[in-house]
C-alpha cells in the first residue's frame, strides 16, 4: 500500500476523534445546526476514507497491511505500539461502523432537533465512532483495550444523555457496571497471554499460542475463558446481558449505534480476532456455541412478552448475536462476520424506523398505545417491514434470510445438531416477535391520541438513511462480497444432502411462524387474551416480560449480600482503630487552639512561664 493509503487509514479514526475535540471545545457555544453538521461530517470522512482503503486493498490483492503510528510504551519486554492492522476482517468491521454509522448520525441530525444539549450528544457520539475504530484497527491487545473500555465509557454517557430522569442514571450505571465486570476478566486474560506469551502482538500471539500450548492445554482454557468473559460483557450474551434492554433509556440513534453497528459486536469481533486461541480451547469453544443458543432462546421468549418497540428489538438484538456466537462456538467465523455484517443493516434500519415512530407520535413507543400507523408513516412502515422480514429472515427476498442460514448450515455441518435445532428453534421465536411488533404498531386503530395524531415522515436526513438501509437490508445486501480471505479458517464442511434439506427447513420455519403470527394476532387475539387471563398463563407472561427474572437474581445473589456486608462493616473495630489517630488529631488541634487567644498579656504571662519553669528544670537537674 502506498504513503497515501497510510493517511486514509489513519484519517478513519482521526476524522472522529477531531469532530469529537471541536465539539468539546467549543463549550456548548455552537447551535444546533452547527454541532450536527461538525458530527456527521466528521464521520462522513471517515467512511470516504474507508472507501478510498478498501479500494486500495482490492487493489493490492487483499495483502494485510500493519501501519506503525509510534511506539505508547518500552519497559523491559513490554513494549506495545500504537499500530494499525488492516486485514479482511478490519476492512469488514470498519466499513460497518463507518457506513452504518455514517447513516445513524445523518439521522440523528433529524432526530435529535429541539434537544437540549445536542452538542453534547454529537460529542459523545463522535468520540465512541473513535474508540470502536481503534479497538477494530489496534494491531495489539492494548490498543485494542484502549478503545475497548473508550466505548464503554462512552456509551455510559450516551444511555445517560437525558441524565435529568434518575432511571435513565442508573440504566447508564447498570451497562457500566455489568460492562466492566466483563472487562476485569478481558484485562486478566491479557496479563495472562503477556506472562505466558511475551507479548500483546495479535499476530505474535496467534502464531506463538501453538508453540507453546497443544489442545485442551489448561493454560489455553483458562486464557480463553477470561477473553470469552470480556466478551459477554460487551455483547450483552449470558450470564452478563441484563445492562442491554435497560440501555434503551438512550435516544433511538444512541440504540441504534451500540445495538446495530458497533458496540455490542465487539465482543464477536474480539473471539473472531483471537480465533487461534479458541481453537486450542476445544472446550471454551463449545461453551462459546452454548452461551450463544441459550441467549437466543431466553432472548426470544422475553422478546415476545415486551410492549416497548424499543425494548423489542434490544431483546432481539441479544438473540442475534446469540447466533453469532454460536456461529464462532462452531468454527463458522466467516458466517458470524457475515451476519455481523447484515445484522447491522437491518438493526439500524428497524431502531431508526422505531425512531421515526417515536418522534412524529410525540415520544409514543408502547405498542398498547400505537396502531393504525402504516398509512400516515408510509416509509417508517416500509423500513419495518423490510427489516423485519431480514430479521425473521424470509427466504430469498431477504438478507437476514443468507447469514442465518449460513449459521445454521455451519452448525449442522460441523456435528451440533443440538445447537442448530436451538437456531431453527430460535428463528420461528424471531417470526412471531417480528409479526407482532409490526401489527401491534402499525396495523389495527389507533390506541391513543398520539397515535391518531402522527405527523407524517418527512425530509432527506430522515429519509435517506432509511432508504438506503432499507436497499441494504434486502438480498442485495447480502450480495455484499467481504474481504476476509485467509484471515479465519474456511469452517465445517458444509456439502451434502443435509444442508439442502435444512435450508428448506429453516424456510419453512421462518414463513410458518410469519403465518402463524398473522393468526394468531390478527384472526384469534382471544386465544392469546384467553392465556394471558389464566393465572398460569399470566405469571409466564411477567416471567418473560422481567426477562427470565436475572435482575432479580442478581438483586439477591449480589447486590443484597453486598448491602448487608457494608452494613455489617459500617461500626466495626478496625475502621474504629483507623478513626482513633484522625480523632486525637482533631482534639490535639482543639486543644491547641484554645491558647491562640490573641491577647498580648496572654502571650507574655506564657513566656514567663515557660522561661521559669525552663529554669527550675535545669537549676534541679
């Protein structure tokens, strides 16, 4: 690659960062407009720049490329580098964040409209374009991290935008809280393969690892189990995904970017990247598949007991990401980019047409209170319609319809029928979710005088996000062909009579449950009524509403102990020793301030006594 390409490269992550800078300096002097349009542009030039590198690469024939900015640190052996590593799988990461975040802010700019601190949120915006840039391009673990923990830290900002309501606070505190959790045995992990390893290198490490370690070695199961718990963290996937639904508190585009493009595919992107690790962790492996089944189950149950639109699709983000993680427990990287890849298209498309509703019904996003929208919100309803087919993934039409039967084919391929039925299974939850958000939404009367209220859709920053994700979120985005070449292994074997005949199956599945939603909510809403009424029916409801009851869990398992100890703790007699020198301080002080009086009589009677019995003391010694 030429010195020219190097200077794109680099411009992908300082184009944001320089956005982010300007907004932060100028102290909320900027207007409305002006702070948008430094936003938005900031991330337009990083996907130019990322369309002029992955040019360059085709060019180059797709060699891998590391640019060494400088050297962060050199201490003994430990010196990592702020380096930048461009391979397929960076190429594919970045034209995702870039692209479909590119569309996000441009949509954000109508969103966002009247707020009040937009600087603030374009800000916060850019600078987590930045960090999720870094942890994709970092050429090392450290790096890597750096950005890790910058879109943690960053979306803790951005879920606590309208910070003035305390829940949206504490949603804020809980990502945090419970992304950090993931983050301690992520940074374990790390000190764990630099002991181990001597370096922090991706490329050093991968090609060490084998060295070092055979298969099942205990050292490799445990550094891949640290690394696996870092990434539930961040991909919000069991047992740590209970921060994701509660993320909502967030504007729609915030919901957008973290759950569609960026955020919480990180933790996929990172055992994509550590693959040669995993690998020699056979049974990590297969923990990573599991953990991905049960998530897109559990997730799709409470799915369908949601009534928040937004709510909705945070537990169907979960669940699709879920697939992905079983897709990479099986050795199918490929397919987990791959549905990475179109998951974020339709994502996108789905949290920015549910963005849409929310604006032109006056901040109206329960489905109990909504309906007879399709004809007043002609282009939201279209992008409901095209990203819920792609995330039910109806046959042919669709993109969703291509990676997930890639995922489902690999698992059959490489021998989990287990965790495929668990996918097929998934995918009919993921139809009669889908239905029922689209009916429960647009179709029927409307349910309240914001819904019979809306205000038509309208203007190009509104639409033109909508219109290309919608594009993309068809069969012609998943013709999208993605660079990664021998960067991961081919996966299972996927040829013979089976994979012909799950397809078909997975087709059937996906059109059945469409159908059998139809009937269900649109022809015997009594049968589910009926249901709902009965004691036992109803407790399942709230059961899946509260999401399988993990807050709850975690409430008694964690917090409680945690509150009781500090309580237990709070008079006990070391913190009472540790007081004691603080409290003969204070009283020395009292003590001595009581002869500052300020009278000179005073004074001189105190060196008079002091000079006598000065004297008697020497005269008796």
């Amino acid at each position: 690659m030429n010195h020219f390409t190097d200077i794109l490269l680099t411009g992908t992550f300082l184009f944001p960062l320089l956005g982010g800078v300007i907004l932060a300096l100028s102290f909320g002097s900027l207007s409305e407009r002006a702070s948008a349009t430094v936003g938005v542009v900031s991330i337009g030039l990083a996907a130019l720049c990322t369309l002029g590198v992955g040019l360059d690469f085709y060019d180059h024939g797709q060699a891998a490329h590391t640019l060494t900015l400088w050297h962060w640190i050199s201490v003994g052996n430990f010196q990592p580098t702020v380096g930048l590593m461009l391979d397929g799988l960076s190429l594919t990461m970045l034209g995702v964040i870039t692209g479909v975040g590119f569309l996000i802010h441009l949509f954000a700019a109508w969103y966002m409209r009247g707020e009040e601190g937009v600087t603030r949120f374009f800000c916060h915006m850019n600078l987590f374009v930045f960090s999720m840039i870094l942890l994709v391009l970092g050429d090392n673990l450290l790096l890597l991290y750096f950005g890790w923990e910058g879109v943690g830290l960053c979306s803790y900002l951005l879920i606590g935008y309208y910070y003035r309501t305390p829940a949206n606070g504490w949603a804020a505190f809980k990502a945090f809280v419970i992304t950090r959790t993931g983050d301690v045995f992520l940074a374990i992990g790390m000190f764990l393969l630099f002991v181990q390893l001597g370096s922090l290198n991706l490329q050093t490490l991968l090609a060490r690892a084998p060295e070092l370690w055979v298969q099942g070695d205990p050292m490799a199961q445990l550094t891949a189990l640290m690394l696996l718990g870092g990434a539930v963290g961040k991909s919000a996937q069991l047992p740590l995904q209970t921060w994701l639904a509660d993320a909502m508190a967030g504007p729609t585009p915030v919901s957008a970017l973290i759950h569609a493009a960026t955020m919480v595919t990180a933790g996929v992107y990172l055992i994509a990247r550590t693959h040669g690790l995993f690998e020699l962790a056979p049974d990590v492996m297969l923990l990573v598949g599991v953990i991905g089944a049960l998530t897109l189950t559990l997730a799709g149950f409470a799915a369908l007991a949601q009534t928040d639109i937004k709510r909705v699709l945070a537990y169907s983000t979960m669940s699709q990401i879920g697939y992905m993680f079983l897709a990479l427990g099986v050795g199918a990287y490929s397919a987990a980019i791959f549905h990475l890849m179109i998951h974020a298209f339709f994502k996108a498309l789905l949290f920015l047409s549910a963005g849409s509703v929310i604006i032109c019904t006056h901040h109206e996003q329960d489905m109990r209170r909504l309906g007879g929208l399709w004809r007043k919100l002609p282009l939201t309803y279209a992008g409901f319609v095209v990203g819920g087919a792609a995330l039910a993934a109806l046959p042919l039409v669709s993109a969703g319809f291509y990676s997930k039967d890639a995922i489902l084919v690999s698992a059959l391929g490489a021998g989990h029928s287990v965790l495929m039925a668990a996918g097929v299974f998934g995918a009919l939850l993921t139809s009669i979710y889908t239905v029922r958000l689209i009916l429960g939404t647009f179709h029927g009367q409307p349910k309240s005088d914001h819904a019979r209220e809306a205000r038509a859709d309208k203007g190009l920053v509104h639409g033109v996000p909508l219109v290309v994700l919608i594009v993309l979120s068809t069969a012609i985005g998943a013709q999208i062909t993605q660079p990664l070449g021998n960067v991961l292994p081919a996966g299972p074997n996927t040829e013979g009579a089976g994979e012909h005949i799950l397809e078909l199956v997975a087709m059937a599945v996906s059109v059945g449950g469409v159908l059998l939603a139809l009937w269900l909510f649109r022809r015997r809403r009594d049968l589910i009524r009926r249901a709902v009424a009965d004691r036992r029916g109803n407790w399942l409801w709230h059961f899946w509403h509260d999401a399988w009851g993990f807050d709850a869990l975690y409430d008694w398992l964690f917090v409680r102990p945690y509150r009781g100890l500090v309580r237990i703790n709070r008079g006990d007699w070391i913190n009472s020793l540790c007081n004691l020198l603080p409290w003969l301080a204070r009283l020395s002080h009292d003590g001595l301030r009581l002869t500052q009086t300020g009278r000179l009589r005073h004074y001189a009677v105190s060196m008079v006594l002091g000079a006598t019995l000065l004297l008697v003391y020497l005269l008796v010694g």
